[in-house]
C-alpha cells in the first residue's frame, strides 16, 4: 500500500509510522510513505501556506492553491487511483469496520491541516472522506494521520507475524458486535503467584478450549461492562449470552477469582 501525507510538518508523520511493526511493514517493501509539503508548492516570496479568515474570526485557514497543487504532485507520483482522507474532527468517528475497508486500498493520500483548518472549497473539490480519529482537539492531523496509517498497515497481509496475528484473531467479527471488534481479555505472564494477586487457574491448566472460553467470556463481560455502546446485546448468539450469563454470575469467571 502507498500513503502520501499532505502536511507542514510530513516528517512527524513519518517518524510516527518509522517503529516497531509499521516499521517492519516498510522495511518488508508491504507499506511506502511519501511527504509533500504544501509550503514547497506556496508562492512568492514568503511561500504563504495559510491567510486569515474571512468574517473575521481568531486563527488562520489553510490556502487552497498549495495545498491541491500538492495533492496533485503525489497523485501524479504514481498511476494507482488514491483515496484522499482529511483528518478532522469535524469527519466522521474512525472505527475498526473503516479501518480494515480502507486497508483494502491500494493507495491513500492523507491530508493534514494545522491553524484553524482548510479552506472549505479544497475539502468539496479534493477530499473523498473526512475522518476523525475522536472528540477531542489537537492542533494538527499528523497524529490523527499517523493513528490511521498504524491502523490500516497492521491489517495488510504479511505485516503482523502468526504470533501477533493470534490476538488479533481471536474474537471473531459479529453481526451483534459494532465494527466486529471486542474488548481484549486480561493479559498475565510469570510469576503465576504473586503478592498482587494469583493468575486465573484456567490459564495455568493448559485446557485450551477451556481458555478460550474463558478469554472470550471477559472479553464480551468487560465490553458490555466498560463499552455497552460497542455491543447489542440482543443480538449475541446463544453460545455469547451464556458466557456473558456466566461472567455476571461472577465473581468466579472474574480475572483474580
Ligand atoms: N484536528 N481527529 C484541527 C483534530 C482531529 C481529530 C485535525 C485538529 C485538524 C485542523 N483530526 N485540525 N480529533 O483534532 O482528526
């Protein structure tokens, strides 16, 4: 997959997306990143990237002109089709189900806005879709860009190993379950006893349906607990609502117990 990142500060998003395993997916050649910095498509001598806005206001907006004579540069760089993101909060809410539609892309350019935002006319005529990452304010898309591309990259084929792709798989999309992820399931490694507190027995006694049973168990009562928005509960399958039944029975299927 190919993303280009439309941004004043392009470095931030690639040193974001530079470790671990979206690192590795670009050493592996399965993810490239390209920056384009609109100031080196701004004109003049004081290469203006942003004016005041009209109808007065605090802050400034981002000019049209540099910014979709960017865009243009990286949708020339390369033939393939590229869907255009801008990250604001004004976007709708990024979520798991949008996140692995978009890892099927071939390419994504990424548009990053910094001061007030963009001038209106270049998100109608240049921006595909408009992406939040959530409800709060930062003062740039960087991160938000840099959060998408993390997303997206470790969904692509031969980026995660088997054992990081085993999390990944264990909860199963569901009709029932928003944009088919859960909660994760408490995590315990050595020693098994310890001063805060015993691991579960199921996990030490190696019955693996047992233990699946089990992860997914606290997986579905911590969701509804913690994120009941995330799950309808009405439409959990039998084998789901009997777990859940069993979790609130509690405290036995409870982590510690
Ligand atoms: N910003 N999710 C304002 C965000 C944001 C978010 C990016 C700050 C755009 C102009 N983006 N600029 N939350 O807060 O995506």
């Amino acid at each position: 997959m190919r993303i280009d990142v439309i941004s004043l500060f392009p470095e931030f998003v690639d040193a974001c997306a530079g470790f671990g395993v979206v690192g590795r997916a670009r050493e592996r050649g399965l993810l490239s990143m390209h920056g384009w910095n609109p100031r080196d498509y701004a004109e003049g001598n004081y290469r203006r990237v942003d004016d005041r806005p009209f109808g007065g206001g605090p802050g400034m907006v981002m000019l049209v002109d540099p910014l979709r004579a960017a865009i243009a540069a990286a949708r020339e760089a390369d033939p393939q089709p590229a869907h255009v993101v801008y990250l604001s909060p004004q976007g709708r809410l990024l979520d798991q189900a949008r996140v692995r539609e978009l890892a099927a892309l071939p390419r994504m350019i990424l548009l990053c806005g910094r001061y007030e935002g963009v001038d209106e006319r270049l998100i109608t005529a240049e921006v595909d879709e408009e992406l939040s990452i959530g409800d709060y304010v930062l003062s740039g898309g960087e991160l938000p860009a840099a959060v998408l591309v993390d997303a997206v990259a470790r969904l692509r084929e031969g980026v995660l190993n088997d054992a990081e792709s085993a999390t990944q798989d264990s909860f199963e999309a569901d009709a029932a379950i928003e944009g088919g992820v859960l909660l994760d399931c408490p995590h315990y490694t050595r020693p098994p006893r310890h001063a805060l507190g015993d691991v579960p027995e199921v996990l030490l006694g190696g019955n693996h349906a047992e233990i699946a049973r089990w992860r997914r168990m606290q997986a579905l009562g911590r969701t509804l607990e913690r994120r009941p928005d995330l799950v309808d509960e009405t439409r959990l399958s039998p084998a789901d609502r009997k777990l859940l039944a069993g979790y609130r029975a509690g405290p036995a299927g409870k982590p510690g117990a």
